[in-house]
C-alpha cells in the first residue's frame, strides 16, 4: 500500500447504526488502531450504557480514549482536541492510516477542523455557575445568556444546561461574551481526514435501536445505572439510558416506561446526529452492509 501522506479514516454516523464492526475491520485491513469518538465511552464505568468496545474487541485492535475517566472527572471537546492531536503526533510516526470513530458530533470536528481556543473554566466559576444552576434553575441561567451574549442566545439550545451553563461561565470568567470566542476558522491539520458515514433506513435503524436497548438490559445495564447512581447529579450521567433508569430508582417511572424512554431518547438523539452529519458535504455515505464498497472507496482516495 503506497500511501503519500498520513491519512484519519473517519467513520461517524448515528448511534446504533453499526460503527464498532465496520471500524474493528477497517483498521484490521490497515492494520492500524482506533480512537474513538465516543464523549461517554471515555467514562470507565459505563461499559453497557454507552455500547463501549468489548474487552475482545479491545484485543482484536489497540483503541485510545476507551475507559480513561471517571465519572468525576472534568473533560471538554477542547481537552479532547489537544490530547488526541497530541496522540496523532505519536501514531503517525509509525503508521501511514489511522481510524476515528464515533458518534460524538463536536469530538469529530474537533480533530478534523479544530474548536475554537476557548479559555479553560477555573474550578471556582465552575462550581460558582453549577450552584447557580441548582439554586436557581435553568430559566434564570437562560435569562442571563440573554443579557450577557444575545448573539449565542439565539442559536445555542435552550434547554442543553450544559451548553448554557459553559457560555454563561466564559461570561463571568472573562467578562467577554461567548461569542467573542468562537471564530469557528477551521485549523490546518498535518494529515488529511477521509470521512466515511454510515446510514440506514429510519425504520431498520429504529429496529435496530430498540433491539439494542433491549440487549444492554438483558447484559445488566440496570445493574450499572444502580451502580453510578449517587452520581447522578453530574454532567457525564446526563446521558440516554441512565437518566431514565434513574427516574426508575427514583420511584417516578415504572421500569417497562423507562425502558421505552430509553429507546425514544436514542431515537431522537439518532435524528439528531444525523441531522449535524447531513451539514458536512465531506461525508461519503455508505451502509454498514456495504464493505466492499467502502473499501473500494478508501483505496480510491489512499
């Protein structure tokens, strides 16, 4: 294989929708490893919740950022892009390809165009800003985004307490709006990003979703949500299948109701996936089935 310069295979599409698979062969061929995409499957505690690598899987092929935080840990897509660019350095010293995969819409642009440099939150305004959200709740946050940056107020997703609370804190940390930060100017990269994404029929995927939810139910993922809940007030927990479980333990939602939720809410989050994927006109789409396909496709492009 003559390869003339190094080259991140990019595999992303909804979750569900077969990216584990389909990325263990591919980096086989290329005899390469993975770094996932995946912002919850960094979490080491949640293994069935997130549908992390299995540990065969994690034998078939080296992966990176599988498994390395704890729940209490504090992460950003900005600590993600400095660390697996740092990583890429490394890898591609000794290998011409390597694979990104995942499902994580701002991790993906993160290595292949870069985030904007965004000051880090200090400790003080973090825990100052998460007080705030527990005393006075999201409204009187969304309130103040209004005052303080009408401009990302209009886009950003009023009801993400995530996103709201990380804009208000560059708001009191800097004095500047938010929006003073993002430049959203794509940074050069040293390698080349072939983007592969993958797709179904809403209704195979759907099938495919709930089949999934009921797997990781019959694999213990109540046992696990039990197991993480006294943290359920963090940010890394805010995440589908664990919340609705939680309003399980809580005594608000019968167990047979949560699990629906469970499926409802990937459906949803798959839509919006896709909707952020359907933005980039650099993504090849393909389906899962189609192997030969895609791999045509990268020998065309390596």
């Amino acid at each position: 294989m003559s390869v003339s310069e190094k080259t991140l295979i990019v595999l992303i599409g909804p979750t569900g929708v077969g990216k584990t698979e389909l990325s263990l062969q591919i980096a086989k061929h290329y005899q390469t490893c993975i770094v996932s995409a995946d912002s919850r499957q960094l979490y080491a505690p949640l293994k069935i919740g997130t549908a992390a690598p299995t540990a065969e899987q994690l034998r078939q092929v080296p992966h990176y950022f599988v498994g390395t935080l704890q729940l209490t840990d504090y992460y950003s897509a900005a600590q993600y892009e400095t660390e697996v660019m740092q990583l890429l350095g490394e890898l591609f010293q000794e290998k011409d390809v390597v694979v990104l995969t995942g499902g994580s819409m701002m991790y993906v642009d993160a290595i292949c165009k870069g985030i904007d440099d965004i000051p880090t939150v200090d400790r003080e305004t973090r825990e100052m800003m998460l007080h705030k959200y527990e005393t006075e709740g999201l409204e009187q946050l969304v309130a103040e985004l209004r005052l303080l940056d009408p401009e990302y107020y209009q886009i950003v997703d009023l009801k993400n307490p995530k996103r709201v609370i990380h804009a208000l804190e560059i708001c009191y940390m800097t004095g500047k709006s938010y929006t003073s930060f993002r430049k959203q100017q794509p940074k050069e990269r040293s390698f080349r990003s072939i983007k592969i994404g993958l797709t179904r029929d809403r209704e195979e995927l759907y099938d495919r979703i709930n089949r999934r939810v009921d797997i990781m139910m019959e694999e213990g993922l109540l046992k696990e949500a039990a197991a993480v809940y006294p943290y359920r007030h963090l940010n890394s927990l805010n995440t589908v299948g664990y919340k609705e479980l939680f309003h399980y333990m809580d005594g608000t939602w019968e167990l047979d109701f949560a699990i629906e939720k469970i499926k409802q809410n990937s459906r949803i989050y798959s839509r919006k996936q896709m909707t952020w994927f359907k933005r980039d006109p650099e993504i090849q789409w393909f389906h899962p089935d189609q192997f030969a396909e895609i791999q045509s496709y990268l020998q065309s492009k390596i």
